[in-house]
C-alpha cells in the first residue's frame, strides 16, 4: 500500500491548524498580532501542501485539484493517494 510522504501530513495538519486558528480570531477577538503571526504561516503550509502533492508519484490532476482547496485539502489529497495506490505486480519467482 502507497503512503503519502510525511512532508505532506505534516503540512496538512498544520495548513488546517491555522486556518482554525485564523478562522477563529477572526469570529472571536480579530486581534492583528495573531492574524500577521499565523497568516503567513498557513500560506507557507498551503504551499508546500500543493508541491508536496504534486511531487507524489502517483498524484493526478484530481488529487493536485484537491490538494488546493484551503484548509482542509492536504487531508483530502492524502486521502485520496492512499487510496489510490498502483495495481499490485505479481511475485518474480521460480515455477
């Protein structure tokens, strides 16, 4: 079974802990320290989310597509590379 890299787990969770977390200053305090704080830092994870995804061997233009919705589409690109993972080759032996 093909596992997405660790490169892009670890960006999608944190793309999608700083959307929450801009998301939520947003609906709560608005205070601008956090926003050029963390701002920055989501926009660092989403990038790396679509370069990480698009350097998977087995990426195709869906899981690229996916990859780039904010927040929450570094999970759904994994997802989806788990599950689509290359047919299985038959053993090499001796009959």
């Amino acid at each position: 079974m093909h596992r997405p890299g660790r490169l892009l787990r670890t960006a999608a969770l944190l793309e999608l802990g700083t959307m929450a977390v801009l998301l939520s200053n947003l609906a709560t305090f608005h205070l601008q320290a956090v926003a050029s704080a963390v701002g920055p830092l989501h926009g660092c994870a989403y990038l790396i989310v679509l370069i990480a995804t698009v350097r998977e061997p087995h990426a195709d233009r869906t899981t690229v597509a996916l990859s780039a919705v904010p927040g929450i589409g570094g999970l759904l690109a994994r997802r989806r590379l788990a599950a689509n993972r290359p047919p299985a080759r038959p053993p090499v032996g001796r009959m």
